[in-house]
C-alpha cells in the first residue's frame, strides 16, 4: 500500500522533540556545533578526531551529539560507529552513559528497520539500571513493528501502564500502529477506545490498520466516523481510506470519499494521486483513471507503475505500452516494478520481440537477482513457446523459490506437457497450495479424474489445507465421476473446513450434483447463491437438461432475465440441450430464433448442433438437413455426425448416406462417426457393408470405444466394461443377471436384438445383450448395497434401448432406484418408469 512509507507515528516535531530533550545549547563556533554539516561518516570522523584533539570527547554532552549525529546518517556502518562511541566513552569515563544516548541508538537502529539491535539495546539499557522516558517507548515500539516482534510489544505495553505513561498521546498512537501492523487489531482498537484525547494520528494509525488487515468496510466506516468527531484527515488518513475503498471495489464509495479532499481542504499530493489512480482502475473506472493520471503535474515513477501494472491485470496490454512509453518520453528509468509489467505485456501478446529486450534490459541493469523478475521471465517464455529458454532462466537462478517451481510447472502445463509438469512436481524440494491447485487442475483438464481425486486425498494426509481453488477442481472431477458419495464428502468438507463459498466455486457444486444426478441438491445450492451471474444460471438450467426438465429449464431461462442477467451463448447451448432431452420442439425453435432477433447473439456451430439433435431426435430430418444446408459456416464433422445418429435412430438410410458423402468431403478421421455408420447398417441388416466400413477402420488402426459402466460402492469406483467378466465378484454376478432376466422376462420383457450389431444367432446375440457393461454394474449394485438404496451408474456411452426397457423393469421388480448417465444425459428409473418418458 502506497502508505506504508508514511508512517502515522514518526513525525519531525517527535524528532526534534528528541533532539532537544537533555541536549545542552552548544556554540556554533565549536566543533560540537560542526555536527550537524556533516554529510557522510567520513567527514563525521574527522570531526571526532578534531573533538578528541580539544579534550572534548569525555563531556557526555558532546558524546550524546556526536551519537545522535551518527544515527541520523540512516546507515548501518553508521550505528556501528554510534555504537563503538558509547562503548569507548563507558570504558574511558566508568559511566554508563545517558538515557539521551541509549535513545539516540534505538531510534537509529529502528529508523532503519534492525529491530532486534534495537530491542537489544533498549535490554542493555535496562539492565545498566537506566530508567526510559517517553521518547524511548515510541522508537521501540516502531522496532518491534517492523520486525513484527508481537511478543517483545506486549512486554513494552506492559512497562508503559507500570511506569504510568498510558496516557501519553504520542506513545498511545505508537501502540494503536503497532497493534495494527503486526495483525492485533482487536487489541489496537482497545487501546484506542481507552484514549481520552485523540488526534489525526490515532485515527489514522487504526484506519490504516483496518485496511492493511483486510478489513477494508471497517476503515471507510471508521474514516467517516472520525470526520463526523471533527477531526480533519491529513494526506495518509486519505491515501489509507481510498486504498481501502479500491479493496472493496466500490466506487460509489471512493466518490463519495474523494468528494471529502476538497470539501476539507485537505492538499493533494503525488501519493494521493497513486492512490486514486489505484482506486479508479480497480473499480473498472478506466477513462477517470487516466484522467487523474494525465492531469498529474508531477508524474513520478510510482504513479506510472500504478496505472500500468491495472491496465496489465486488466488485460489491457496496449494501453499499459502507452504508458511505458510516456515514461520513457519523460526519462523515468523504468525500475523492477516496470519491467515486471512489462515482460507480463510481452507474455500476454505472445511477444518473444518484446520479452528478449526486457530480459536485455534486466541482465544489463542487474535485475536478474530478483526472484520476482526471473520468476516472471519464465512464465513470459513458457507462454511464447520457448520452453528451453524458460528452463536456463530457471537453471541460473541462485535462489530457486516455490513460485520458480510453479512457474516453471505451469509452463509445462500451458503448453500441452503433463509429464513434464508432473516431473517437476514430485521434484520439488518445497511444494505450496498453489503447486498442489496447479497438479491437481491439470490432471482434470486432461480427463485424469480419479488420479485427481487420489492427489487431493494424498494432499490431505500431508495436512494442506484446501482452498476455493482446491475445491473447484475436485467438485468438477467427481461430476465428471459421477460419484454421489464423493460429492456429499466434498460439500461436507467444504462446510466443515468453512471455505469461502464464492459464485464460482458454488457454480461448480451446482454442476457436480447435477453431474451426480442429484438435482435437488443442485438447485438447493443455487437457490442459496447471491448475486447470480450468467455460469450460475448456465449450470442450473444444465441440471435442468440433465434431467430431461425442459420446461423447468426455460422457466429458469425467464427468471433470469427477469433478474436482468444478459445471457450469453453458453446458456444458450444448455437451453436447447434441455429442450433436445425434453422433446420440446417448437420452443426449441423459438428460443433458437431468439437468439439473433430478441439477444443479438449470433449462433455458432454448437448451437445450430444443438438444433439438428432436437429436430432429428423428433423426427423432424428433412428440416435438420435443411437447417445444415442455411448454415452461414462450414458444418463440422459434429453436425453431420448428429443427423447421422437421427438417421439411426429413424431407420433412414438415404439421408444417412447422404450424411455420410459429406463427412468423407470433411476428411474426418473419428472414429465415432464411423462406428455409427457400421451400426446403422447393421440394424439394416446390411453385413456386407458393415464388413466395408470396419475395414477401413481396421486399416486406420483405430477400433470401437467398448462400452463401459462404474459404479460407487462404500467410497469405491468399481468399472465394467460389456463382455469383461473379469471382476473379483463376477460369479455372484453371473448369477444376479440369471436371476433379473427371469424377474422381468416374467414381467414381460423380450430382449431387443437389434442392439446387437454382430452377425451371429439369436442366442450369441442374446448373451452379448446380457453383458452390457450397464447390466453388470446394476447387477453389482444389487448385490453389493442394502436394499433401499439408489443404484447410480455412469455410462461411457448412450444407454442402448434393450438395456432402457431392462432398467425400467428392474427399477420396479426389486422396487429400487437407479439413475443411469449416460453420455447424453441422466435417466431415473422408479417403479417401472424413466424420467426421459422413453424420448432418449
């Protein structure tokens, strides 16, 4: 925070205060009285050798000055020569020396932040029976602050009530500032509360340390109360406030608390400036920004870092080059704070251009030892490509920390390398949560699901805490999973460890329920969402086409424009998916129509899918094909492979033909669209062609995904694959299946062969229909659970219809519930109905 360099506390008046406390007038004509023309230590030591010349340096008077003369230096080597003084005049005089001395050190070492010498002198101090005063506490507080000695500020606040200086202002306001920089602020303001008077410096000291502990709304609330006493802020109260007002993001607020700089006449300075620039770009205020900051006489460093470093965070790569130039035009040397803006900007525009002259600029200045800068450089190469050059960045680091390791991690990641990444992982000598969030959201974006979840629970056992990151990676793999019991853990865990649940991560429970075919629970959630944005709203109405629940799904849709959310084309896709499950045509339609004529979104390729799957699943074929031929873009392979599976499912092998000449023209090379092929002749009957189209497959090297179900029982993933027998429990499987085939044969279920798409007898065909991968896992379920408990299966695949009607039968024979999802979407089987109403 741009604050942070004006302390609250140390002002001149204290300084001079302390200057003059035992400090006898000297004559101006004496060397004493040289002193203070002195500019460096070297001049100072020449003037102690001419004081020690004149017999001077055994008066206390002039070793105190001598002293102070020293620590006002502000060096290190400064302090050591005050501190080699004192011990000189206590071994030539056996005297102690004064308190004025003592004090002169503690200031000295505290002004340039030796905390730990200071404490140590102020200890010595003691023990030599010197008694403090009211200068020494303030000095000695400020060492403790800065060292965030929390324990050593205690004790002092102990010996300031036992020698009776507690209602000393000055020391009062140093505690408030110490209290509130090292995190207590409880305790800050109960001292504060104690005060009788108060001034600028103790608002100011306790706002400040509202802000600086993220309590942003408590320091506005308590600039304002301090205005309404009467008490006139000064130029840090105003810097703390608007700082505290851009955290919040609220420019209602920093309005309204500018508006108090002029009504209270209260000077605007440089650092003031920063902090509004700061402000307005983090509102989102922009155009006011760059006023402020074009209107700024006194363009500095700072400010012009401020404005360019939002602009980069913002995205706003081109406009933060503007300002990087002006700071040339105006001869500012840019510093680490620019530069790392700068190869940020070359990272974003994929500039390696760009990103080479700011490594020149950094080798040639000496920046390379910042960790900050080298740290950066890698992301900036990894993200143009140069992945080798990132890693001798990495190489030539002297001080590798775990942000190094991340970024060199991520860098694989970005660019496609999982098992680099992972290599990198389990090689680092320290790992954070951000290596472990970084891992675990790699191995989700690469499907890994189950090796995600087994990272996360080795993460725990090592006693990482989790965060919204965390969470939202884990709820997206055990969606994808489908696994109920997982889920529920995961809510639970949310809960009982209070992660803060923001829009995104409570999207993502959303989703995961509904993935989990839980969609009471999934709406339960987003009911409790405030302030909804669109991916919420996305997610709900997805639940909704998971389901089947088009109606629901649309009236979602309304409410949410209602409540003035502008959609976008994601919900779109959702929308027309619910109506596509639903069967609702002609609101399909219109909501398709919508789009550009009601929203102004012009559809894409995904949508118009959508659309050909919702009046090819109704039968409406030759209006999807039309729909394809108005299309204003190239049709993918995916919109041809839609027609093709209505065609399929509508038995109609001309346009199933024609689909098929246009997917050849594509030059598509996946393996789905011909597997469907080689199926719709095979429910035609029509082996030879079968037998054409799964020799170009064989010759292609490519073969059919085998259909797969899982299963979740007691916490474990148990998977099935059609035809695979190998399961550890597969005879009392075998015989399950034997006893639900005669249960619903009994209840009037013939198996439907068509399924079948083999060239065998009826009776081959009969026992391949029986080892589908969805009847062994519902078979499993049935053996492995309590009677009473839903069966919950996770296909890889659409469900066939023989093992739909099975379900069905199933679901009301041993009177239980089992939800099935599929690749398209879930089915809830009870009492002998499905939630789809057989339109699947």
């Amino acid at each position: 925070m741009a604050a942070t360099s004006l302390s609250p506390v140390i002002t001149s008046q204290a300084l001079k205060d302390l200057t003059n406390q035992t400090l006898p007038k000297t004559n101006d004509s004496s060397p004493t009285g040289s002193l203070k023309d002195c500019r460096n230590l070297t001049e100072l030591r020449k003037l102690h050798c001419q004081i020690a010349k004149q017999g001077l340096i055994h008066r206390p008077s002039t070793v105190a000055k001598l002293i102070s003369t020293c620590t006002a230096l502000g060096t290190f080597e400064g302090l050591v020569y005050a501190k080699n003084i004192l011990n000189q005049f206590r071994y030539d005089n056996q005297n102690d020396g004064t308190l004025f001395m003592y004090n002169s050190l503690i200031r000295g070492y505290s002004s340039i932040g030796l905390g730990k010498e200071a404490i140590r002198v102020y200890l010595e101090m003691l023990s030599l029976g010197i008694s403090p005063d009211k200068y020494t506490f303030p000095y000695l507080l400020s060492a403790c602050t800065k060292i965030s000695a929390t324990a050593e500020g205690f004790q002092v606040h102990g010996s300031v009530i036992k020698m009776g200086f507690q209602r000393d202002m000055f020391i009062l306001n140093s505690l408030i500032h110490f209290y509130a920089e090292c995190g207590e602020i409880v305790m800050g303001q109960k001292v504060f509360d104690e005060m009788i008077d108060r001034n600028v410096v103790s608002w100011t000291s306790l706002i400040c340390g509202y802000a600086r502990s993220g309590l942003a709304k408590e320091a506005v609330e308590l600039f304002f109360e301090m205005v309404e006493e009467g008490t006139r802020p000064n130029s840090v109260t105003m810097v703390c406030v608007i700082s505290a007002c851009a955290k919040l993001r609220d420019l209602e607020l920093g309005e309204r608390v500018r508006g108090y700089i002029s009504s209270l006449g209260v000077k605007v300075n440089t650092l003031m400036v920063n902090s509004l620039v700061d402000m307005y770009m983090k509102c989102g205020a922009f155009d006011t920004a760059k006023r402020l900051f074009d209107e700024c006489e006194q363009k500095n460093l700072v400010v012009c870092n401020t404005i360019m470093s939002n602009y980069v965070h913002s995205g706003m790569v081109r406009e933060a080059l503007f300002i990087l130039e002006e700071m040339l035009r105006q001869r500012l040397v840019p510093d680490r704070v620019s530069i790392l803006s700068t190869i940020s900007v070359s990272a974003q525009l994929g500039s390696i251009f760009l990103g080479k002259c700011c490594h020149a600029y950094v080798l040639r200045n000496g920046l390379e030892g910042w960790d900050s800068i080298s740290n950066a450089l890698i992301d900036m190469y990894m993200k143009c490509g140069k992945q080798e050059v990132a890693f001798a960045v990495f190489h030539r680091m002297a001080n590798k920390t775990v942000v190094s390791w991340n970024s060199v991690m991520a860098g694989y990641i970005r660019n496609g390398d999982l098992s680099s990444a992972w290599e990198v992982f389990n090689n680092m000598p320290e790992s954070d949560l951000v290596s472990w969030n970084t891992i675990i959201s790699a191995l989700v974006q690469e499907s890994m699901f189950e090796q995600a979840i087994e990272l996360f629970r080795t993460m725990q056992n090592k006693g990482i805490k989790a965060d919204r990151v965390t969470m939202v990676s884990i709820a997206s793999a055990c969606g994808y999973l489908g696994a109920l019991d997982l889920a529920k853990w995961i809510h639970a865990y949310i809960k009982m460890n209070k992660i803060p649940c923001d829009i995104r991560l409570s999207t993502a429970l959303v989703d995961m329920f509904a993935r989990c075919g839980d969609p009471s629970t999934a709406m339960k959630i987003f009911n409790n969402i405030e302030n909804r944005d669109v991916s919420a709203w996305t997610a709900a109405i997805g639940a909704m086409a998971m389901e089947g629940n088009g109606n629901q799904a649309i009236e979602l849709f309304n409410k949410m424009l209602r409540q003035g959310v502008k959609p976008d084309g994601v919900v779109f896709v959702g929308l027309l998916t619910a109506c596509s499950h639903g069967g609702l045509v002609e609101q399909g339609r219109d909501i398709f129509k919508s789009m550009t004529s009601v929203h102004k979104i012009s559809p894409q390729v995904v949508h118009y899918g959508c659309m050909v799957d919702l009046l090819g699943r109704a039968g409406f074929l030759e209006e999807a094909l039309d729909l394809i031929k108005l299309m204003p873009m190239e049709p993918n392979d995916v919109i041809w492979g839609s027609l093709l599976a209505a065609c399929r499912m509508h038995r109609n092998l001309d346009m199933a033909g024609y689909a098929t000449e246009r997917m050849k023209e594509l030059a598509s090379d996946r393996t789905g669209i011909q597997v469907l092929l080689s199926n719709i002749y095979a429910s035609a009957g029509k082996w030879t062609d079968v037998a054409k189209v799964r020799r170009q497959l064989k010759e292609k090297g490519a073969r059919k995904v085998p259909g797969s179900s899982s299963i979740e029982v007691n916490g474990q993933i148990h998977e099935f694959t059609s035809g695979d027998e190998s399961h550890p429990e597969m005879m009392h499987i075998a015989a399950m299946l034997d006893e639900m085939h005669c249960r619903v044969e009994a209840a009037g279920h013939a198996p439907d062969l068509s399924n079948v798409l083999l060239n065998v007898d009826e009776e081959e065909k009969e026992y391949v229909l029986s080892r589908h991968s969805e009847k062994l896992a519902i078979a499993f379920g049935l053996i492995s659970t309590d009677q009473g408990t839903p069966i919950r299966v996770v296909k890889n695949l659409r469900i066939c219809s023989d093992c739909h009607s099975f379900a069905k039968l199933v679901s009301k024979t041993y009177n239980r519930e089992i939800i099935v999802r599929d690749n398209n979407r879930f089915h809830f089987f009870q009492r002998g109905v499905c939630s789809c109403n057989d339109y699947w």
